[in-house]
C-alpha cells in the first residue's frame, strides 16, 4: 500500500464529509486506489472499504438483503442495492 494518502482511521460513522473529502482527496488529487488481489480480478477502488465491500459481495458471494415483496424473494448485497431494487415493484 503506499504511503502518501490520507488515512480515515480516525473518522467517526458521523463523519460522513469528512471521509468524502478524505476519499476525493486520495482518488482524483492523489491517485490513490486500494486494489482487489482476488485472483485476477484487480478492480481498483477509492476506499478501503469499497474494497471490502467489493470482496465480501462479489468474490464471498455474502448477500444478506432480501426483497420481501410478493413473489420476489430477490436476494442482494446492500441495503442500498436492496431499496434501488425496490423501486422497480
């Protein structure tokens, strides 16, 4: 991992514009990206936990959010996936 990007180990889940602003800075001012190191995959993200995120949902295949509309039953990654989701009914 490089050394010359701003850390959020520091930040609060209220926090939430400072770790947007501390994201902005690392992606577009300093170019710095957390890359996946699942085999061959290599996609790049602007934060840690995108990362983890992307690993978790994608290569773990952990998806916990269920659509509890009738006769759906679809079964997503995020709550955030879950409400886009959600719009369609």
């Amino acid at each position: 991992m490089l050394s010359n990007h701003i850390t959020i180990n520091t930040l609060t889940k209220n926090d939430d514009q400072q770790f947007k602003h501390i994201n902005h800075l690392n992606s577009i001012h300093l170019n710095f990206r957390f890359m996946c190191d699942w085999s061959e995959c290599h996609k790049q993200f602007t934060a840690k936990q995108y990362l983890n995120d992307h690993k978790k949902y994608v290569h773990l295949k952990d998806k916990t959010f269920t659509c509890n509309e009738e006769n759906c039953g679809k079964i997503l990654p995020t709550k955030v996936r879950l409400n886009r989701h959600k719009v369609i009914h």
